[in-house]
C-alpha cells in the first residue's frame, strides 16, 4: 500500500464520509476531548503568563530593584551617590525619606508608611505614571501628597483636598502634626494603590524626617534577577554600617507563588492531555475491533500487517493534529476574549472579582506566548500518536483468516 492509500484509510475512519459511522464518532469524540484539554491549558497558561508579566513589567518597574540603607540612617548621602550610579549594573539611584505617619481626614485616619521622593530629574516610574498634569500639579506644590487610589479611597479624598499627617517624634518627642494637601491620586492597577503615599523629598527632609536624615538609596538594576549579586557589590564599596534590600526580599514570594502555580496548573492540565490520549487508545482499540472485517479484506488483497498499522498510526497522528489545531486556535481565541469577558461580568454583577487589596492587580492579565501553544500543541500530537501504537500492533497482529472463519 502507498502513503497515499494508508492516509486515505485513517481518513476515511477518522471523519464522516464513506461507510464506518462508529468509527467517525469514536475519533469525533477523542478529538473533542483533546480539543476541550488543549483549550483549557492554553487559556490558564496565558492567564498566568498575564500574571507574571504584570509583575516583572508593572509591580516591580514602580518598587526599587536595591535599597541602599546605614543603620544611623545616610547623612553623606549626596558623596554615595556617585559610587553606586557608577556601578556597570546599576541604571539609576534616587535618594528617599521613609516615615511612617498617622493619615487623617475629618474623623477618618488611616496609618501608611510614605516616602519622601525627588520630584526633578530622574523621578522614576512612580510619578511619570502620574501623567503630565497631575505630576505637574504634585511638583508645583510645597507641600503636596500623592497618595494610591485605595488609600485615598479609604479615607474620601480626591485631588485638592487638606488632611493632616501625625508624625511621631524621636527620642520621646511630641508628635509632630503635618498639613499637606492631595495633588494627585496614583491608580496602577497593582497591590501598591492600597499603601503608597508620596511626598515631595525635601518637603520629607525637613518636616517628615524622624531624625532628619535620608533614609536610603533606591536602586534601579538592568537585570532583575541578579539583584542579590549587585547589592553585595554595592555594600562592598561603601563605608561600615550600610546595608541592602531587594525586591526578592519584599515581592520575592509573591513572584516564586506564581512561578509555582503556573508549573502546578501545567502539570495538572498536562495530565488532562494524558487522559484524552489515553481515550484515543481505547477509541483506535474499538475500531479495530469494529473494523476486523475490513482488515482481513485488505490483508487478503496482500496488504500488510505493517501496512495496516501504519493505517491506524496515521489515524491517531491524524485525530492528534485536527485535535491540536483547533484546540490551540480555541484556546488562543478564549485566552484574548477573557479579560472582556471577566470585565463585563463585573459590570453585570456590579462585583469586582479582582481587588488589590488580596490580589497583585486590580484586572485579569493574559499574554498569549507562541512556544506555550506550539509546545502544548505539540506535546499533544506526539501523545496521541504514541497512544496509537498500541491499537495500531493488535490491528497488525490480526489474522484474516481466522477473522474471515468467524464472520463466516
């Protein structure tokens, strides 16, 4: 038998035309289960692929890769500057006040730890994602706050409105009450708009300060996951008494989480790809058995054993890429329509299914990666195909004769 010949044969059993309607269903319905598998994975796989670009892109573009600290806090900070930028790694170093302070408005107070960051030059992304005006007004004012959409919301607050910030005193000093006024209200979609809270840096260096000194250096690396070594390095070249943090240490968890379910879910999804191919197998058994006649016939008009193998191979290899392929087209198309879908379910429902304040981002990610869906494709016609071989030596291994005696 030619090529051509066993391929029309696995065709013909495979899909509705010509004779052999048990077969059709039973290939149909593998198909559908791959297909069903297939779409699945690749829809959860994009969704956590979201989550995982959101957190490298959004999260930990706005959060310092190194921070830079002395335990007496940094007065000589201005002389440090120039060793670290100078570091081939590093891409920019910014010096910030922490302070920590009581959030007040009318009879609503909140507690936040802000930050007291440089409004000129190199501002880095927290305020260029303000956008043009609202940065302008946040610059353009003494004493303005720049505070995350979920704090701000927390305590009724929108641009222009005065509240005051109780700072506690050091060394047993009073508390000190601060007036500033809301600039701008940051909505980046991610965790930090439930926290964050900016003021302008020498505004903090003077009224916000514990101590009136700078708290540290943010540190900006070209390589987010060789933070480690880049901050022992820094350390390495500045005087005793400085320390260094990174995003591992505060983010670290959160990314290793979705690292760890994104490999969970593939396993998991990988085993429903399994079973599927293991239904190809039972489904190639009942046809071979539904087929013995047709065997025979072929076996008698001097086809052979591997010849009718090959059929049956073909089928599965046949059953695997129709599976595939439409699996892989189905599960990009539901990959991209989910977040409008999830989106208009929250409007319809008036519910929002993703909050800030338990999950990293506010909306359902998704970022559809080609070698995720041509290596799911492919795992999954190679499984099929093996799934044939089976099926494919018992059709081999049948003897016409005795099939021919029994039919007769």
């Amino acid at each position: 038998m030619s090529f051509a010949e066993k391929l029309r044969f696995a065709l013909r059993y495979s899909f509705a035309f010509g004779r052999g309607h048990l077969s059709t269903f039973l290939s149909s319905l593998s198909m559908l289960g791959l297909v069903l598998a297939i779409t699945l994975l690749v829809t959860v796989l994009s969704v956590m692929n979201g989550f995982d670009r959101e957190m490298r892109e959004r999260i930990l573009s706005l959060v310092p890769h190194i921070t830079l600290q002395a335990h007496q806090g940094m007065v000589d900070w201005r002389q440090r500057l120039e060793p670290v930028a100078l570091h081939p790694d590093v891409t920019a170093v910014r010096p910030f006040v922490q302070f920590n302070a009581l959030f007040m408005h009318g009879r609503r107070i909140e507690t936040a730890q802000g930050l007291g960051v440089p409004t000129q030059g190199d501002v880095g992304a927290l305020l260029t994602s303000l956008g043009p005006e609202a940065y302008q007004s946040f610059a353009g004012t003494d004493n303005g706050l720049v505070l995350g959409k979920g704090l701000a919301g927390r305590l009724g607050l929108a641009p222009g409105a005065n509240l005051t910030l109780i700072v506690p005193g050091q060394g047993g000093s009073e508390a000190r009450f601060v007036q500033v006024e809301l600039s701008a209200v940051l909505d980046t979609g991610t965790e930090l708009d439930e926290s964050i809270a900016l003021v302008d840096f020498d505004f903090a260096l003077d009224r916000l300060s514990p101590d009136g000194r700078v708290s540290g250096l943010q540190v900006e690396t070209r390589d987010l996951f060789d933070v480690a070594r880049i901050g022992w390095e820094l350390v390495q070249n500045l005087p005793p008494g400085y320390y260094a943090s990174n995003w591992m240490q505060t983010h670290g968890n959160l990314y290793a989480a979705i690292q760890l379910s994104r490999d969970l879910v593939s396993i998991l999804l990988f085993s429903i790809i399994a079973v599927a191919a293991f239904n190809v197998v039972s489904s190639l058994v009942l046809v071979v058995f539904d087929k013995q006649g047709d065997i025979a016939i072929l076996r008698t008009l001097g086809a052979s054993g591997g010849d009718i193998g090959w059929v049956f191979v073909l089928q599965g290899a046949v059953i695997g890429l129709v599976g595939a392929a439409l699996g892989c087209l189905f599960g990009v198309g539901l990959a991209l329509a989910v977040p409008g879908l999830v989106d208009g379910l929250e409007r319809l429902l008036n519910y929002r299914f993703l909050n800030t304040d338990v999950y990293p981002v506010s909306f359902l990610p998704v970022d559809v990666l080609a070698s995720d869906v041509l290596l799911v494709g492919g795992v999954a016609w190679a499984m099929c195909v093996l799934a044939a071989l089976y099926p494919a030596l018992r059709a081999a291994r049948l003897a016409p004769a005795q099939i021919l005696h029994q039919e007769g």
